[in-house]
C-alpha cells in the first residue's frame, strides 16, 4: 500500500526523472557526475555503482555502443504494491518504455514484449530520504531473461 498521504502518482516523477537523468547520462558520458545522478539514484547503491560503471565503459571505448544514444521514453508504469503491511512502500513497477523502435514491457514478472539483448526485466526499490523525497536505491535486471516468453 502507499504510504499515507502519497498516491501512487507521486512515484511516476522519479520514474521519469530516473528514465531522463540515464538517458542524458549515457548520451553525454563525458559530463557526468556522481552529484547529477544522486538526484535519482541513491549515491553508494548498486545501481550508482551499475550506471558508473557502464559510463566509464563508453569513455573507455570513446564510441557508443549500437543504440545506445537512442532514448527510453517511459509509457506507462504499473506500481505493485504491499498488501499484507499497509506501511509498505511501492517496490516493484513494471514499466513500458519505447526504446528506439522497439516497445519494450518489462518488470519483475516477465518480459512482455521485444527486448534488445542490453535491456532485461527490472524491478525498481525506492528510498525515503529524511527530507521526505525519494530515491531509486536499486534497478534490479534479470540479465538472463532476454526473450518474450522466457522465465
């Protein structure tokens, strides 16, 4: 269940800003900070360390990988959450995004749709940070479940 006084709504924002901040990130590797990504990424976490770690791969290869500068544009999100503890946040999100010509559905379940052989099923955990705003603190990606189908 959300927490109280939040609707579901307020998550899409983060979604969204998690989508824009990667995509910047991986298209301008040359200008990227741990600051500009702490803004959606909790700084320490997998994630952080996953997203860095992919950018010095493009510095160090100085070129793109195919694709790789095309965008993820977020369609829907679908938002899971705790029924057993009406204190549980949203955890788990399963999120359509067009990336490049593909529509690709993923999440925690299954992927539903196309997929290119980098993007895998994910599921996003958020964070509360003390001042009441929120943090994607882990991006987690099933590397081996790449076909529809799959499981």
């Amino acid at each position: 269940m959300v927490p109280t006084g939040y609707e579901i709504e307020d998550f899409l924002p983060l979604v969204e800003g998690y989508f824009a901040v990667r995509n910047w990130a991986l298209e301008h590797p040359d200008q990227v900070t741990e600051e500009i990504l702490a803004t959606v990424i909790e700084p320490g976490s997998v994630e952080m360390r996953d997203t860095l770690a992919e950018i010095q791969d493009l510095l160090d290869q100085d070129a793109h990988y195919e694709g790789l500068t095309e965008t993820f544009v977020l369609v829907e999100a679908d938002f899971f959450r705790g029924e057993t503890d009406p204190k549980v946040t949203p955890t788990d999100v399963i999120i359509t995004v067009e990336y490049g010509v593909s529509l690709i559905v993923t999440g925690q379940r299954s992927v539903l749709s196309s997929d290119t052989l980098r993007r895998a099923p994910w599921t996003l955990t958020f964070d509360r940070n003390a001042d009441g705003s929120w943090l994607i603190r882990e991006v987690l990606r099933n590397p081996f479940d790449h076909a529809p189908g799959t499981s």
